[in-house]
C-alpha cells in the first residue's frame, strides 16, 4: 500500500505539473472562446487506431469511454503516458507560415479497488490559446494609418478520475468526473502611425480568463462472443449538458513609449472582474468492434453533439475585446479503424507486434458566422509489445486538416508516442 500511495502522488504531482507547463502552435482560430481543443486525434493511439469507443485492453486507459476501464485485471497496476510532436503548415490567400511543437498527450494510472471495481485518473490538455498575427494597417479620414496586433497564451487542462464496475464478464458500466482548469490572456494593441499624437494615443486592451468547472460523462461496454473465435462488442457514451460560469477580467490601457502604460479602464473603484459562461453540449457516442482474437480488428465510432467543444458567452457590458466570431452548429464525428492485432501467442516478436490504420471525419468542428469548417484525418500505428504482452509501446503517425481556402487552411502532421505499463501489483506470492 505505501508503494501504491507513493506513485499514485508522485504521478499525480507530474501529471499536473507537465500539463500545465506546455507551449501551444501558433494558431489565429484559438483566439475564440477558451481556445482550440485537438482532442481527441492528439493522443498516440486515438491517431492510429480512428475509432476508440468500443476498444478496451488491459494495457491501455481509454478515457473517452470510461466503462473500458473494467478491462482492465484485477490484478493489475497501469501506467500510460503519451508524448507527441505536432507540425503545423497554416496558410491564407496571401501568406504561409510553419510552426511545431512538443507536447504532453496524456497521463494516466489505472488499477482495481476490488475485482468488479477499477479506477483511473488522467490528466490531458483540453485546449490552447496561442496567436500573434496582425491586421496590415489602414489609412481612414478618422484615425490615419495604424497597424492593430491580435496576441493570446495560455490554455486549459482537464483532470479525470474515472470508475468502471463490472457486471458479469460482458457488461461494464463507468463514469468520469472532470476538472477543468486553465488561464488564457489575449490582448489587442492598436499602434498610430501618425505623427500627430494629440488625439490618437497607442492603446492596448487585456481580457485575462481563469477556468475551474467540473464536468461528467457515462459509458456502457459490452462484448457478445460470436462463434469460436469472434467478438463484438458495442461502445455507448453519453455527456450530460451542463452550463458554467467562469472568472474573467478585462483592462484598456494607453501607452506612452515601449513601457510606459496607464489604465484608463475600468476606473477607479470599479471591478475589472465579471463572470462569463462555458456551456457543454449534450453528447451521445456509439462505437462498435468486430474482432478475431490474435489476429485483426475492425472498428467504427459515431458521435454526435449540439456542438463541438465549449460555448462560450461573453458577460461583459463592456466587451473592450469584441465580439466572438464563433457560431455552434452540430457536431458529428464518424471514424474507422483497422487493426492486425497480432498473436500474443506468437512465436517469434514480430509475430506478436500489432499495425493499425484509422481515419476520422468531424463534422463542423470550428464555425464562423459565414463559414462551417470540417476536418478529416488519417493516421497509422505500430504496437510493440513488451513483457509478454503485458506492457506496450504504441508508434502513430496522423494528417489532418480543417479550414477554408478564402479564411485559413491548417494542415497538421502528428507523431506520436505512448507507453503502456500493466504490471502485477496485487498478487500475494507463496513461499514454500
């Protein structure tokens, strides 16, 4: 037990630490709502396999569906992180830019309270805010030439503690509670080019967001044996609707010179603080698998939502920031997978290693007023097993892309790694 307590704390305390400390891609549509989400194609094995909704190994922690947690033994400790490396190629009618970067995709520890019971807890980025780009400058009767610079940081995590509880050997039933929790600072400067300084003084605006809200999900995994040596099994999710509000805080100052600045709102004795709210929308997901044991799987998932992500209300009177240009239409997400599981059984090791290939379609991922834009995706993966099975290394490699010709097209190409530890912790050894 002091052993369990050491790692699970030990864990726990990198797990927030690391999340909280990654850099985002240079991305104008995070500069919306509470940012840009890549979940749930920025996890390693999400990239290779598609479609996840139904899978649940012993080795892996699938936190989209939280009944698959019951696949997880009775006697086993699983540790899961993931790594990757996001490239990112952005371009418009007049101009293209690259950007990469290195994140954390997950991490996450899963073992049993008892045999019918077995928990998780995983923390994961949610979303990013990371843009600096610039409106080129304009030359009006009212205010001259001036150049206007949109910049933003900051982002959200999520932390998950999940259950499964099994019933029967088939059927499991679980749950997820999440914490969502973030900070976000976007800023719009506004820079005369004028010589005349009398009317028209350099001015920056600051809209600083703090996120802390709680959210759940359900999951159902069910497995029929179907003749000897074939499986289907059915994956149902569903998350509840839910409306929060959140902390923000906003600012409007003049500059003089590089450093010199001076607020001018909000005044004194008034409360910059106002709250806001996120909604999450009502979300059901169906995942199927038909599976030969040892050798292949095919796999297919369906989500469907009233939008994608967070709504966001702005509660200010005075939105010095403006207006989000966000609009929620519904939501879909169809994948497809197949994986060569490999036989465990193998005699030689790459008998034993499993190759998978998915593709995924989303559905009015990110909107604008006039624009609906969709994503789609493909990706591969490689399973090396270690230790007999019981531990694996998963390999992805995943293209995507999202966005509008006549706005901004994004293509994305992710690597990724993930490492699944499933080690007997629970086993009393026997001595003669």
């Amino acid at each position: 037990m002091n052993r369990l307590l050491t790692v699970l704390s030990i864990s726990m305390l990198l797990c927030i630490t690391t999340a909280t400390a990654q850099n985002g891609l240079n991305s104008p549509y995070s500069q919306f709502g509470i940012g840009i989400s890549e979940l749930p194609y920025n996890s390693p094995y999400a990239i290779g396999r598609g479609a996840f909704l139904a899978a649940g190994m012993p080795n892996l922690i699938n936190v989209y569906n939280p009944a698959t947690y019951g696949r997880i033994t009775s006697r086993s400790f699983v540790f899961d992180v993931g790594l990757g490396v996001q490239m990112n190629w952005m371009r418009d009618a007049k101009n293209k830019e690259f950007d990469a970067d290195g994140y954390v995709s997950h991490i996450a520890i899963a073992f049993p309270f008892c045999k019918w019971w077995k928990t998780s807890f995983i923390v994961q980025p949610f979303s990013d805010v990371e843009y600096d780009f610039s409106v080129p400058s304009v030359d009006t009767t009212t205010y001259g030439k001036m150049n206007t610079e949109y910049s933003g940081s900051g982002g959200s995590n999520r932390f998950t503690w999940g259950h499964a509880f099994n019933i029967g050997e088939r059927v499991a039933v679980g749950f997820n509670l999440h914490l969502l929790y973030g900070n976000m600072t976007r800023y719009i400067t506004y820079d005369f080019l004028t010589n005349d300084t009398s009317y028209f003084i350099d001015n920056q605006r600051q809209k600083n967001t703090r996120i802390l809200n709680i959210g759940t999900d359900f999951g159902l995994h069910y497995t029929q044996p179907i003749a000897e040596k074939y499986n289907l099994s059915v994956g149902l999710t569903m998350r509840p609707a839910i409306r929060q509000s959140i902390k923000e805080s906003a600012y409007k100052y003049t500059i003089a010179g590089s450093d010199a600045r001076e607020v001018v709102y909000p005044a004194d004795g008034e409360d910059p603080e106002y709250k806001s709210h996120v909604s999450e929308a009502w979300s059901e997901g169906l995942g199927l698998s038909f599976t030969r044991e040892d050798r292949w799987q095919l796999s297919f998932d369906w989500v469907w939502a009233a939008w994608n992500g967070l709504k966001y209300e702005d509660g200010a009177d005075n939105r010095i920031v403006g207006e989000s240009k966000i609009t929620y239409k519904p939501y879909n997400r169809i994948a497809l997978g197949f994986a060569w599981i490999g036989n465990s059984q193998g005699t030689y090791y790459w008998q034993r290693v499993g190759y998978s290939l998915g593709l995924h379609y989303e559905m009015n991922k990110f909107n604008t007023a006039t624009t609906s834009i969709d994503e789609y995706g493909l990706g591969i993966g490689v399973t090396l097993p270690m230790r007999k099975g019981r531990s694996a290394i998963h390999l992805a490699a995943g293209y995507s892309r999202y966005g509008q010709s006549d706005l901004l097209v994004r293509d994305c190409m992710t690597v990724g790694v993930s490492f699944g530890s499933c080690e007997s912790w629970f086993v009393k050894r026997k001595y003669n």
